[in-house]
C-alpha cells in the first residue's frame, strides 16, 4: 500500500488528509485543514491536492506589524470588512 505524504488512517479504517496552509496573520496561530470519511488512501490523497490547489488560488495576506496603533488596526478591520462584503 502505497503512503502519501499527509494521508493518515483513523480506527475505524477510514482515510483523512491534513493540510498545514501557514499562520494567521492577526493571532499567529497555525491554519490546518482537515477532512475525514474517504474509503481508500488515494482517494484522501486526491482531495488532499485539490484543496492545496485551492488554497494556492487564495490572495495571501501580509502579516501586519506587533506595532499597531488602534486606528491603524481598525482601518486593517474595516478594509477586510469591505473587501468580504459582510459585516459579520
């Protein structure tokens, strides 16, 4: 059986995938997707590239520098807030 690089198997024989995407810029904290339920390893494999195929398509944001004054941090706010067209 062949091992893929991210492809783990839980204990009930089903397959998952993790995927390590980079910090978040505002807390630091690491970004990890996982998915779990797929019947064979290749399968987690397969949906393991198409979601870094995926992230790899989103617009990465710059960390912000540790010294923010509080204007400057809500207009970085505020910016996001345009930009996802929610206000949420």
């Amino acid at each position: 059986m062949p091992k893929y690089e991210g492809v783990y198997q839980d204990a009930k024989a089903r397959w998952y995938f993790k995927v390590w995407l980079g910090r978040d810029p505002l807390s630091g904290k690491q970004v990890q997707l996982t998915k779990r339920g797929f019947a064979t390893a290749a399968d987690a494999a397969r949906a393991r590239r198409r979601a870094l195929d995926e992230a790899d398509g989103l617009p990465r944001v710059s960390a912000l520098p540790a010294t923010l004054t509080v204007d400057e941090l809500l207009d970085h706010y505020l910016d996001g807030i345009d930009a996802d067209g929610k206000l949420s």
